[in-house]
C-alpha cells in the first residue's frame, strides 16, 4: 500500500489551522498594502545558476534542484550540479526577487516597495517548527539608498507583527559594513570574512569557546581568534566607532536604532546587537532579526543586499527588505493564543434538506453574510443533538436552524 503521509518536512494543514493562517496573512497583508507597499509574484523555480551564485551562504548546501530532461542531461564522471541540472526551487523570496526587479524595472516605479508572501524549500533536516517547504512574507524597498527604507521597513514590520498580536518583541540591529571592517582589523583577510561570520553566527548556541573552537579548526591562528572573539563581546553602539574606522556606517546606525525606538512608542524595543551575522553572504549594509519572549529563534529578520541586482542588471540598484517567518508566528500562536486568533463570526446554518427549500436557506445565509458573518450550510442529521456536539470546538461562534432560530445560538 502506498503510505498516504506527505514526504518528509512537508506537512498537511486542516482547515482548522489554515483558518488562523489566512487570518494572519490577511492581516499581515493589509498592514503591507496601507504603508504603500505592492505585491508580486515571482515562480517557485529558478535557473541553477542563478541560485548557486547567489551568496546564499549555507542555504546552497541545501537547494533542491530539478535534473535536466532528455537530451539535455548527460551523466559523465566528475559531473557537477550545474551540468546534471537546470533548475532550483527558491531558497527564500530575496534572490527571485532580485531577478524580477532586473527583468521588469521599466514597468516599475522607483524606489519600488515589494510585498512577497510565498513557499520557499530548504532540504534541511526536518524538526519541530522547522520544515522543508514553508512560508515566508517579505517586503523590500528597492531604489532608496538612504538608512530611511531600513527605518520604514522596521516600523511597517513592526506594526504588521502588533496587528497579529505580538508586542514587546526585541528588533536587534547590526551593519556588515561594522562587523566586516572588525573582522579585517582583527587580522583575518578580506575573503575570510564569510568564513569567520559563519563561526560568529553561532555564537548564541555554542558560545564564545565553540566560535573560538570552531575557527581554530578552520585553520586560523590561535592567538588572533581567541583576541578577535574577546573583543567582539566587548563591542557595544557607544564604542563601536572606536573600534572601526567607519563613521558614516555607524552614524547611520545609531539613527536607525534612536529613530526605531522613539517611533516605538515603547511596544517593541530595538537594540544593537554586534553578534548578530544573519546567514547571507549577499548583505552589504544594516541587517536586523526579531526575537520574541522565550523563544530560542528568530520570528523575522532582514537587511541590506545593495550589490545583488547588479548581478542581473547593468547597474547595481540599492536594496533593502525584511521577512516575517509565517511558519514561527503561526506556531507561536497556535500555542499561546489561538483563541485570539479564531473568528468568532463563523457560525453554521442548519437547514432540513428534506423541506427547506434552498430558494429561502440560500438568501437568509446571504443576510447573515451581509452583517459580516461567515456562514456555512450544514444539512441537519436525524441525530441533531450528536451533530451539535460534533462542530462543537471547531472553531465556530455559534450556530442557527433555519426557520426555527431568529438568534445565533452559542454551542
């Protein structure tokens, strides 16, 4: 018998959650939209070597790629990804979008705000709220190079996580620009910055002695790691430009963080954070992640990407976006506040099948809908009483038989 499960890290969804999740997406969507925002749609494939040059960091060890058919695929000794395949699924809704941008920048405005809300695949090992298929919602300024898209983005994300139910969350901020001029005065060359945040961005699971194992191991020099590590934990925003010679950077970094907070008004707080990496290796500029309560993961995160479009385009355009990760959120509240989240306006309509006649039933649900009911016809069972019971639970408000109630009842 063929096993009716779905494959390994992907997941059914009854209607029960998916309730809740077209509820946040909708929420989250119209917070998008009021701000100015656009929304697109790129294709969940894309061309291998778009992906595999994406600095897409430790995600491109886990692209799922699609082989290439007749002809074309030829199998030899030595063959690499690019010559058995032709196609990837997306790994997240930045490098798409970057590609789209390049191939329809005339029919756009500039700066052009972009709203994504989409499935990307990762082929990493599945666990709890982690998965290989999931949702992602993005939006991203592209065109303005000044630090007022990372302000706009912040705020706009912000309100769209309160509107959903969340507050006091945390927004950590920190600049590539800070971290990679550190990283080179420390004594590590220009291209093993990569390498070294890889280590540094794991600091918070392995701690400083596992980052200084790590790069020790990667082949560095001992004294310089163990020097470098230490003074990064010393690092806070009041000392930052005496470590670095970058000024500009980190005034734009101190605006950011005073301009997020004051427009805060205290119900999230934004925070320098110096051993924040974020995985991507396409980050140019100020990147962020949002932490909420207890949880040991991030709920959204975002930066700077302002070379990738040249990759595509005769001319490098400056990028910013930030990302929500719907599938964290939709846990988080499923967890702790599902009943926040159900739609007490969801009520059913019972009608007899065998003598109502759906000329009246039809029109009657259509009245309940006008006041802003969701209704859903339900032919009443002989053992009505059971039926009752059965929807009890389900995420209804309440209910009504048609041609005996004239008020919604509650179960």
């Amino acid at each position: 018998m063929i096993s009716s499960n779905p494959v390994r890290g992907a997941r059914d969804i009854l209607p029960r959650e998916m309730l809740i999740r077209d509820q946040l997406e909708q929420q989250i969507l119209a917070i998008y939209r009021s701000h100015g925002f656009s929304r697109i749609e790129t294709p969940a494939l894309e061309n291998i070597d778009l992906l595999l040059g994406s600095d897409g960091g430790e995600n491109l060890k886990m692209l799922f790629t699609v082989l290439k058919r007749g002809d074309k695929l030829k199998v030899h000794e030595g063959s690499t990804v690019s010559d058995l395949c032709d196609m990837g699924l997306r790994f997240d809704l930045t490098l798409p979008l970057s590609r789209f941008y390049s191939n329809n920048a005339g029919e756009l405005e500039t700066p052009f705000k972009a709203i994504q809300i989409g499935n990307v695949f990762r082929a990493e090992r599945p666990q709890k709220g982690r998965y290989r298929s999931f949702k992602q919602c993005d939006i991203d300024i592209i065109g303005d190079p000044t630090v007022s898209a990372e302000m706009e983005l912040i705020n706009t994300t912000s309100k769209a996580l309160m509107a959903i139910g969340f507050e006091g969350f945390t927004i950590k901020v920190n600049d590539r620009k800070l971290l990679n001029a550190f990283i080179a005065k420390a004594g590590f060359k220009e291209e093993d910055a990569g390498s070294v945040c890889i280590s540094l961005d794991k600091a918070d699971k392995i701690g400083a002695d596992g980052v200084k194992k790590e790069l020790i191991e990667k082949g560095y020099d001992e004294a310089m790691v163990n020097a470098f590590v230490d003074e990064a934990a010393t690092v806070t925003l009041d000392n930052i430009g005496d470590k670095v010679d970058e000024p500009e950077a980190v005034a734009d970094l101190k605006r950011v963080i005073e301009t997020s907070n004051a427009l805060s008004g205290g119900r999230y707080h934004v925070v320098f954070d110096f051993t924040l990496i974020r995985g991507m290796g396409y980050y140019t500029g100020q990147i962020f992640e949002v932490s909420y309560g207890p949880y040991g993961f991030s709920i959204a995160g975002g930066g700077r990407y302002d070379n990738m479009i040249g990759k595509y385009a005769k001319n490098s355009v400056p990028a910013v976006g930030f990302s929500i990760g719907f599938e964290r959120i939709v846990n988080i509240l499923l967890e702790e506040q599902a009943d926040k989240a159900s739609e007490n306006k969801r009520i059913l309509l019972f009608y007899d099948a065998g003598k109502d006649a759906m000329t009246e039933v039809i029109p009657c649900a259509d009245k309940l809908r006008a006041d802003g009911y969701t209704v859903n016809l339900v032919a009443m069972k002989k053992k009505f009483g059971k039926q009752i019971n059965y929807y009890e639970g389900k995420g209804y408000g309440g209910f009504m038989v048609f041609g005996r109630d004239e008020e919604i009842k509650a179960f």
